[in-house]
C-alpha cells in the first residue's frame, strides 16, 4: 500500500511540476526543454519505486 501512494505522490508532483511549468513566462523552447527534463526525472523517481534501480 506505501509503495502505492508513494508512486502516486510522485506520479501528480510530475504533473504539478508540468503545469507550473506551463505557466511560467518563458518562451516555447525553453519550456519544452524544461518539460522533457521534468518527465526524464519523473521516470527514474517512478523506477526507483519499483526498485528497478
């Protein structure tokens, strides 16, 4: 069950992270930079649930 939540926490920090994102003053490029870096660190942190790493 902890391992549940804690895949869940991550899962909607990710998507809170993306719309901050989103909503920041920046232009195109960089927020989709930003995007890709977000969700790449979003995978390894759901990995690590799964004890992949």
């Amino acid at each position: 069950m902890g391992l549940l939540i804690g895949i869940l926490i991550t899962f909607l920090v990710i998507v809170l992270v993306l719309y901050l994102v989103q909503r920041l003053p920046l232009d195109a490029r960089a927020k989709q930079i930003v995007q890709i870096i977000v969700i790449i660190i979003g995978i390894i942190s759901l990995l690590k649930y799964l004890a992949v790493f």
